[in-house]
C-alpha cells in the first residue's frame, strides 16, 4: 500500500514538474498572445503580429518571437523582397497548442462573462 502512495506522489510530481517546464517556455506577458495570434491567423507578418497584440513593443516583440524560436514552437522565413518580409508560423511542434490556445480562448470568453457581464 505505501509503494502505491509513493508511486502516486512521484507521478503526481512530474506532472506539476511537466506544468512548471510549460509555464517555463510559455511565461510572460505576450507569448500566449503571439501564438493566438499565429493560430488564428495562420502565417503573419511582424507587423500583423505587432498589430494584433495590444501594448506590446516593436522592441518585446522582437525578444518574444526569438525565445519562441529557439523553443521550436515558430519558425522565422526570411522572403527575397523588397522591402524584405519576415513571415512567421507554428512548427509542428507549436501546433500542437492550438487545442490548448482554443480551451484558453473559452476559458476566457466564459470569464469575462461571469466577472463583467459581457
């Protein structure tokens, strides 16, 4: 019976150690809204993105979209044009958020309802 409950606990540890690695990639102020914004919308432009986010910086925009990078959830194409156009979409991995951006984006709508009434 006490290896059951200590093989309850260590499993229970990982998942919160498993949320704790999520919220990690995923802190801040703007990432979740600069991948609604690419689930939404599909590939997007820097400047889409800047549009679509309100109160962020051209500045935070910028650091936001490079930590997503290296974390393998967007990619950065570089198109041959002039002026220069910088397109970004999920990767295969970061599309996988779209289930979780889709239950916040309810999670939300539903809060909103309860706490102001619209």
């Amino acid at each position: 019976m006490g290896c059951k409950i200590a093989e309850f606990q260590q499993e229970q540890k990982k998942r919160i150690r498993s949320v704790q690695d999520s919220m990690d990639v995923l802190n801040g102020k703007w990432k979740i809204a600069i991948i609604s914004s690419i689930c939404c919308f599909g590939t997007r432009r820097f400047s889409d993105i800047l549009n679509d986010v309100e109160g962020i910086s051209n500045r935070m925009l910028s650091k936001e979209l490079k930590e997503l990078e290296v974390n393998q959830l967007i990619t950065r194409t570089v198109l041959a044009t002039q002026p220069i156009t910088v397109q970004y979409e999920l990767t295969e991995h970061g599309d996988t958020l779209q289930t979780i951006i889709s239950n916040l984006t309810d999670w939300g709508q539903v809060h909103r309802q309860k706490i102001t009434g619209k």
